[in-house]
C-alpha cells in the first residue's frame, strides 16, 4: 500500500474560538488482485478537546433526531380484535441466550431469552398504497436507538419525521387495517402474553463451505479396509443413465448458515415487563446480540388462548405486574412448600 497523502481542512463551529481541524486521509489501494480505488478516512486531531469532541458528537445527534412528533396530533381510534381475521404487528428483539425454567410440576425446560430493546413504529402504509399486497398493510418498526454518525444521511432523514432516534435496524409487518398502529409510538414486551404462541426467525450463524457431513448429516464412507480419500464423501450422486444428470436441489457440499430460518409454534412461558423480555419455548435459530422478529403464530395453536391479545398493542396506561408467568411455570418468588395451618400450628 502507497504512502497516504494528508490534507488538513479547518471547520468553524458557531464562535471564532470553536475551531475544528479535521484530517482528511486519502489512501490509494495497490494490490495486484484488488482493482485500484480512492476513498476517503476522516480522522480527528489528537489535539482536540475532549469537550469540543463530545459538543460534535450531541450536535450531530440533536440535528438528526429533532422533529414533531405525529403523536402531539392526538391518538388514532383503537379498533377491536376480530378472531381469525385480524393480524397484529410484531416486535423486532434481541437474542440474549438461553435459561433453564421449570414447571409447577418440577419439569426442566430450556427457554430463550428475547429482549425488546427500543422498539418505536416508524411508518405505516396502508393497504391500499401496499402495491405487493393490497389485501394487508404494512407497519415499519425501528429497533435499538444508533449513532446518527455511524448512519448514512439519508438512512437517517426518515427518524426526523416522526421525531425518534436514528433506529439501528428496520423490518416491516404485515397487518390487517383494524391493527394499525400511529408512527411514534413504543412497543413493548407485554405485546405478547404468556400462553401465547409466536413465531421467530433470525439470520443462522455462518459455517461458511461445509461437507456434507457437517452439512447434512450423512454417514460418509468406510475409515479403512480399502477407503481412499472418500471417508467424508457423499458417495453416488444419483445421475445414472437415464436422467443423465443430477436433480435439483441434491444434497451437496456447499455454503452452510447464514439464511434466515423460522422457528414456528413457540409457547411464551414468561413476560418481564420492567426490562422488557420474553422467555420463549425452546431454541430460536441465530447468534448470540442477533436480531430476531417475533409474531403471532400461523398455527392454529393461539385458537386455543381464551383471552385475546392485546390489540393493536400494549399501551402505557395499562396496569401491568413486573412479571407474567404461565399458569403451568413456577415462579420463584412464591412459596415452594406450603403447609396447612393445622399442622403449622402443632
């Protein structure tokens, strides 16, 4: 790599003392296998004050963030939840990892741990702007507030109509009319509720080129008595004569995870509404920190929930306890044994 060539802007900020030189670096890339290209590394003066630094920084931010909030023209109507009709929106969470639960019974259980983390509506289409499919809407969820620095501007632009933080990741909902939901405002945990059934999918972890041993899980070939460098091998394709070639979607070595997977039919065993966590059933596919959308099941399992959802969400005027348990899980703060008062007595 080439000697990078340095040039030095300065930047006045507000009075004639707030001076800013920003080091402008540019670098030329020379590799034989890399075609030559310029960008552009913008570093800050060791010299500069630690609260010149930090003036920059919540400037940026404040220019960024600041708009009306469409939530100062008054709440939109709630509408009432439609059994078998109405389809809710859903939380964008943070996968933090697994925990043991057990029943009231003493059954062990593994759950996952889902933290919803900041998670604010950013937008609504309506159905009939929904040009993909006019039959629902869609609602545009922003999870986790980011650093307007580290995002592009125009990334950054479409917070400041609705008045919220840059969001460091965006996914969209399919809902139903009746669940709309106004932009600005926060989703929480208590959107679900124990006893409910949701659906999860994440980005699985990356194994990169994998055999078909790792991939598949097939029984590869002999380890001696004559193999010969096939031990890990698939062994016939199946082309033979007749089709002469091999069929779509044959089970190869090739490209292992990172593809988003669904993981359908989770029970929700308990709901922390203080810190904003859902403990679902079972494993939920993708890394530790990943992002994972959280829906009402497809299956007909939430047919069999007798109190509806809350809908469209959970809002903050409701009264909730800091913990929702299911009523087959145990929760630790209760009384393990209880004995009656009879024989506390003798």
């Amino acid at each position: 790599m080439a000697a990078p060539m340095i040039i030095t802007r300065v930047i006045q900020l507000g009075s004639k003392n707030s001076i800013l030189n920003i080091t402008e670096r540019l670098t030329r890339i020379c590799t034989c296998a890399v075609p030559r290209r310029t960008y552009y590394d913008y570093d800050y003066d060791h010299d500069v004050p630690k609260d010149l630094q930090d003036f920059v920084n919540k400037w940026s931010r404040v220019k960024n963030t600041l708009g009306p909030s469409p939530l100062k023209d008054g709440p939109w109507p709630r509408e009432e939840w439609v059994p078998g009709q109405s389809k809710r929106c859903g939380l964008l969470a943070v996968k933090l990892g697994m925990v043991p639960m057990w029943t009231k019974s003493g059954k062990r259980l593994a759950a996952t741990a889902l933290q919803v983390l900041e998670n604010n509506v950013v937008r609504y289409v309506a159905p009939e702007d929904n040009t993909l499919n006019p039959k629902y809407g869609r609602l545009i969820v922003g999870a986790r507030n980011a650093d307007p620095l580290k995002k592009p501007l125009l990334y950054s632009e479409q917070f400041k109509e609705v008045g919220l933080p840059v969001k460091d990741k965006l996914t969209n909902f399919k809902v139903t009319a009746n669940a709309k939901i106004q932009p600005g405002s926060p989703l929480y945990a208590a959107h679900f509720r124990p006893g409910m059934y949701v659906d999860c999918c994440g980005r699985t972890i990356d194994k990169g080129f994998q055999g078909v041993m790792k991939r598949w899980g097939m029984k590869g070939q002999p380890a001696s008595h004559g193999a010969t460098k096939t031990h890990r091998k698939m062994g016939a394709s199946g082309g033979g004569g007749s089709p002469g070639r091999i069929w779509p979607g044959k089970k190869m070595p090739g490209h292992m995870g990172n593809k988003m997977s669904w993981t359908v039919g989770l029970k929700v065993w308990r709901v922390d509404t203080k810190h904003n966590i859902l403990y679902v059933a079972g494993s939920v596919a993708g890394r530790k920190y990943g992002y994972i959308k959280v829906i009402d099941s497809v299956l007909p399992k939430n047919k069999k929930v007798k109190a509806p959802p809350p809908f469209p969400t959970f809002y903050e005027d409701e009264e909730l306890e800091e913990e929702l348990y299911d009523d087959d899980m145990f929760n630790f703060s209760d009384a393990s044994i209880e004995y009656p008062e009879d024989e506390a007595e003798s």
